[in-house]
C-alpha cells in the first residue's frame, strides 16, 4: 500500500470507482445525443431572432431613411415607456386580456359542472362546446365580423332588430366577445378535468352529513378547483397578451386607439411609421412580461403536478 501511494499508482477501489462514473456519463450523452440536433433547432428559431431583435432596439432606424441608422443605446426604450400610444396600448392589452381571461373562466366554470353529470348525449354536447377552440382565430374573427355583428344581416340585429354596428359602437366588447367565444372551451377543458378528479367518496361523505349542493360546491370544490383556476388564468393570459388577428379583422385598432393593444401597436409602428429600431424596443418588452406571466404559470402547473403527485 505504501509503495502504491508511494510511486503515485491509484488504488484498485478508486480505478473501481471512476470506471461507473465514466460509464454513467457516456449513458447521459448517449441518452441526451439525440435532443441535440433538436435543441440546436429551438435556439436557431427562437434565440438568435430574439438576439437580433435586442441589437436592433438599439438602433435609430427608420425604413424610409436607410443610410441613417445609427446606435442610440436604450433610447428605444424610453421612447417606448413614455410614449402616449404606447402607455393606452398597454391599458388597452391588460384590459383586453383580463375581460377575456376572467369572462371565460366563469363561462368555462359553469359548463364544467353541467359536463361533469351524466345525461344522454354529453358526449356531443363535449364535442360541439369544444369546437370553437379548434377555429383558427383569423376565421373566429371573420365570422363574428360578417356574421354576427354586420349590422345589415349580423345575427344580433336580425335576433333583436335594428341595424346597431356593434363594432363601432362597442370595439373593446366585440372584441372581448369574440375571444370569450374562442378560449371557452379551453378553460371548461381544464376545469371538468379538475372536476373529475375530485374524490366521489369524499362529496358522498359530506351528502350524507348534510350538507347541500351549494355547501358542497363553495366549500369543496371550489377550493379543490382554486389551482385548475389559476393554470387556467395564467395560460389564457399568456396567450392572449398576444393578441394581433381579432383586433386585426375586426376593428384595426379602432375607433381611434379604443382597442389597440400591444401586438398592434407594434405591427402599425413596424409597416405604417416604419421605426423598426421602436418596434423592436416594444417586441423586447411585450417578450419579457409574457416571460414574467409563464414564470407564475410555470410555477402553479409544477405545483398542481406536485399534488397530484402525492394523492
């Protein structure tokens, strides 16, 4: 042992102890070779564009004027936090996202818990209020625009009478109207999921204790429901921050700035005053609040699996 030590030869124990810890990691890089070609695809479409739109938020450029970009540093992005339409852009977004979010939650709530009893035909029924999901939104916005609110053949006048244009009179609620009709299903999906996982012996137990349908539902399920509700907001609101075809096809932003959000603003300032130094300034900003927004989403769907986990 002392000569081992001695002429700096390794034990056998420790040859024994290197060898598995070789073999391991050649079995992760073995198991991992094939994401990579994968992972190199993802950071080619999504990081470089993204490193290239941050260089030109630090450029003076404007389209019309090509010999004269030139770097201006953050000076983007202060034009784009003190900009007037860019502040009731942004009022515009919350309140667009939030009216759309939260309407669709109480709707998507409440056929949730006609879903979740049984009654002949709830299979087509589940089919037909899913299908509005599966439009693409340019074609959901197209339809509500011709269809329904047109004021000479729109449904709603032909329903009620008169000849109201809808869009014009009410922009944020056609709009709002349209999205609800869209992101239902998606959160009534969500929520019957959190419904039928609900423990049928416990609802029985609190029956046969007494207590009504009403105490059952505000003191059960909905606690139950309370992480189902947030992945649900949270989701929605990732989404639909980005909002670009109903605003597009229904009301361009209009009357005015009534319903100009984000995504909008920053198509006009890219192809109508063509600063695309600007726009790329408020595409950084509108990427690092949904950034923010999937962070809190992340971290409620990671909880929801932890406890489903450890039923």
């Amino acid at each position: 042992m002392t000569q081992a030590i001695a002429t700096g030869a390794a034990p056998a124990g420790a040859r024994a102890v290197t060898q598995p810890k070789r073999a391991d990691a050649r079995d992760r890089w073995a198991r991992r070779l094939p994401l990579l070609p994968a992972l190199i695809f993802a950071i080619i479409v999504t990081q470089v564009p993204f490193l290239v739109t941050l260089y030109l938020s630090t450029l003076g450029w404007n389209a019309l004027r090509p010999g004269e970009r030139h770097f201006v540093g953050l000076a983007n992005y202060a034009s784009v936090l003190t900009d007037a339409r860019l502040r009731a852009a942004l009022v515009n977004t919350i309140v667009l996202t939030a009216g759309a979010v939260l309407v669709s939650l109480l709707l998507g709530l409440g056929l949730a818990v006609l879903l979740d009893r049984r009654f002949p035909g709830r299979s087509v029924v589940r089919t037909l209020l899913i299908t509005p999901f599966l439009v693409m939104p340019m074609a959901a916005a197209l339809l509500w625009k011709h269809a329904i609110y047109n004021p000479a053949y729109g449904l709603i006048n032909g329903l009620l009478g008169g000849h109201t244009d809808w869009v014009s009179s009410y922009p944020m609620v056609a709009v709002v109207a349209t999205l609800v009709w869209q992101w239902t299903p998606f959160m009534m999906l969500i929520l019957l999921a959190g419904l039928q996982s609900q423990s049928e012996e416990v609802l029985e137990a609190a029956r046969v204790d007494g207590a009504s349908a009403r105490q059952v539902f505000t003191h059960m399920t909905l606690p139950h429901l309370r992480q189902y509700l947030e992945l649900g907001a949270l989701l929605g609101s990732i989404y639909l921050v980005q909002t670009f075809d109903a605003v597009f096809t229904i009301t361009q932003g209009g009357p005015g700035t009534a319903t100009t959000n984000l995504p909008y603003e920053i198509y006009l300032t890219t192809f109508r005053k063509f600063e695309y130094g600007e726009a790329a300034a408020a595409g950084v900003v509108v990427v690092i609040g949904t950034i923010v927004v999937a962070t809190f989403a992340l971290r409620v769907i990671s909880s929801l699996f932890r406890m489903e986990e450890g039923r």
